[in-house]
C-alpha cells in the first residue's frame, strides 16, 4: 500500500530571507514613485527623430534621415555611418551613396568597428583627448567632441554611428546614455528591415535581361530624385531612348539574338554613366536614364555622347557578323528654381511624358539622334 503524506502544512512554510510579499496597493503606490528624470530636449528630440526612423520606407530614406536629417534635428555638426558589408550585400543595394561622400562607409571588416568600443559597445561620448577621435570623423574640422552609437544586431557589430559636436553641450548622464541606447537599437532595427525589404524590393525592381531596374524601379527612382532634387534646389535631367529599327533586327535574328543585343547596349550604356546616374529599361527596346544635378546643357552632352557611343559600338551577332545599332534620345530637365513643383508625382509623370515627346520627336527626325523636350510652367 502506498505511503500517506500529509500536505496541509506546506502553505505555511516560507523562504527564509526572502522579503515580504506586496500587496497589489503597495505594489501600484511603490511603482508610481519610481521616476527617471532626464533632458527635456534630448527626450523631445529623441521621440521625434524615432517616428521619422520607424516610417522610412527603404535605405535610402534611412541614409537621408540619419546622415542629413539627424545632425540637424539634434543641432550636431555632422554625421558619420560606418556599416560592416562583407560580402557587398549592402553595396548592390545602396542607389547613389557617393553623394554622401565620407559620410558613408561600407567595411568589409568589422574590426575598425569593433575598436571603437568595449567588450560590450554601448553608447559613449568621446572629446578630443581620446584617440578614437583620430579614427572617426577625419574628414571633418572644428569637431570637440563625438557621440558614438553602437549598431548590432542580435549582439553582432553591424555598423557604428558617428556624430561630431563643435562642444560639450550634450547632457549624457545615465539617463540620457540609455535614451540614446534606446535611439541606437531603434536605428539598428529600423536598419535591419530596411535591408530585409530592399532585397525583396529589388527582386521586383529589376529587369531580369539586363540587371539594371525595370518600370517599377525608374518610377521609384524618379520620385525619389525628385523629391532630392527639390530639397536641394539642384536641376534633374531625365534621358528616354530607344533602339533605332529593333523591329526589324527582331524579326530578322529572333528573339534570343534580340535579347543579346539589348542586354549589350545596357551593359555599354551602364558603362558611360557616373556613379549616381541611374539607368532603366521601359521596354524591350527601350530605356531611361536618370541624371541628378544635371542641367539642360549637361544632359544634352551626356545624350550626345551615349549615342555616339552605341553607334561606334559593334555587336558581334554569334554567326561572325558584326551589328551595328544606334538610338533615338529624348531629353528632358527640370530647374526646381526655375520651375517650382508642387505636386511631385504629377511632376514626374510630366517629366516621362515630355521624355517620351522627345523621343517621338528624334525619331521622326530618322532617328539617331537627341531631341530636347522642355516642361513648361503650365505642366508643372
């Protein structure tokens, strides 16, 4: 027969040493009384810059809040972002980082990063009798002081954040360290995502021919250079061209051939553009380049010289005769000053649509050549 026991007295025996349990009023009461004071402005600046941080929809928009936006909003002087890119992941997601210059560095060591912290990084403020002032910030004059912001993600250095001051006025007590903690694993997540959408964005975004963006991604393009453009008050030229009698080559080589020598002419065009032109393909045809802070007269050199390019450049056609195309260019240039714009995605349709007006026009021309379209101040 099993052994009885006897449990009616376990209720009464207590932990020894352990304090007395609360009751639920003394717990709300106790709670109530626990407060953290901390700068007022810092606070304000901080929630503020938070919201702007969780509604970037991308990269770009991250890179615009935290190295243009940030150093402003906090009244700093500058802003630095090193990020750990390894495996050139961030570098083929990245539209235009050179405008950025300095600002913005992609390491393919994490060492560099990981010096600038301790064993477990965390927010510091360093003046300049700390060496890490030697490290950061180096293309920068007339900076007293730095804010450093650790960036990781599940406890692995991701990037580290820079902000130079011109003096001490920043409050950093402990409080305020673990706001600004706070800030910096907000950026991290925000940072996190931004990636995990561009990468599933890009999948959409790009023409699987040609590897450069499709539609969808010139569309998103423009509307972003716009809206760069506006900011900075700083002309944006838009290039809409097209393969010259590619009907013809079509019906004449078929398909697989057709494809070969559009694929070729994007890689030639690819190759006469600077580091923060853009370049799309509309059709199967046909293509766009996006040319920021370039004028009328700019845009007018760089169409010339792409069509000079195309029509001395021969395609071999795979049966040991040589092809030769050349393009119809349409060009068109918005002057934010000259020509202010209220509503932007109306502008950028406008822009396309005088583009393609262009277009139309070198082509009845006999093609091979540039025709300038203008915006007028009705359209815009």
């Amino acid at each position: 027969m099993a052994e009885e026991f006897d449990l009616s007295g376990l209720h009464e025996e207590e932990i020894q040493g352990a304090p007395p349990a609360e009751s639920r009023s003394e717990l709300r009461e106790r709670r109530r009384g626990e407060t953290i004071t901390v700068n007022r402005y810092l606070y304000q600046q901080a929630q503020q810059l938070e919201h702007m941080l969780l509604h970037a929809a991308d990269l770009q928009a991250l890179f615009e809040i935290l190295l243009v936006s940030m150093p402003r909003h906090f009244s700093f002087r500058v802003s630095e972002l090193w990020l750990y890119d390894p495996e050139e992941v961030l570098a083929s997601l990245i539209v235009g980082g050179q405008r950025y210059g300095h600002s913005l560095q992609l390491l393919q060591d994490v060492f560099p990063i990981q010096d600038l912290y301790e064993l477990e990084p965390d927010v510091i403020l360093v003046d300049a009798t700390d060496s890490r002032m030697f490290e950061v910030l180096k293309s920068e004059h007339g900076i007293d002081a730095a804010l450093l912001m650790p960036l990781t993600d599940g406890g692995r250095m991701i990037g580290s954040l820079h902000l130079g001051l011109q003096d001490d006025a920043l409050v950093m007590d402990e409080a305020e360290q673990g706001l600004l903690a706070h800030l910096a694993a907000i950026i991290s997540s925000c940072f996190r995502n931004a990636v995990s959408r561009q990468q599933i964005s890009q999948l959409t975004m790009l023409d699987p021919l040609t590897e450069i963006s499709n539609l969808s991604g010139f569309e998103k393009d423009i509307a972003r250079e716009i809206a760069r453009a506006r900011r900075a008050e700083q002309p944006l030229t838009v290039l809409i061209m097209e393969v010259d009698g590619y009907d013809d080559l079509y019906q004449h080589y078929g398909e697989r051939r057709g494809n070969f020598v559009v694929r070729k002419v994007a890689e030639r065009l690819s190759s006469d553009l600077r580091q923060t032109d853009m370049l799309a393909r509309l059709g199967q045809p046909k293509f766009a380049v996006l040319l920021p802070n370039s004028s009328e007269l700019v845009g007018q050199d760089v169409a010339e010289r792409m069509r000079c390019d195309i029509e001395d450049f021969p395609i071999d056609d795979g049966r040991g005769a040589v092809l030769q195309v050349c393009l119809s260019i349409g060009a068109v240039t918005w002057e934010p000053q000259q020509y202010p714009a209220v509503d932007m995605p109306r502008l950028a349709r406008q822009m396309e649509a005088a583009g393609n007006n262009g277009l139309e026009t070198a082509r009845s021309r006999g093609g091979n050549c540039v025709a300038q379209a203008r915006l007028s101040t009705m359209m815009v």
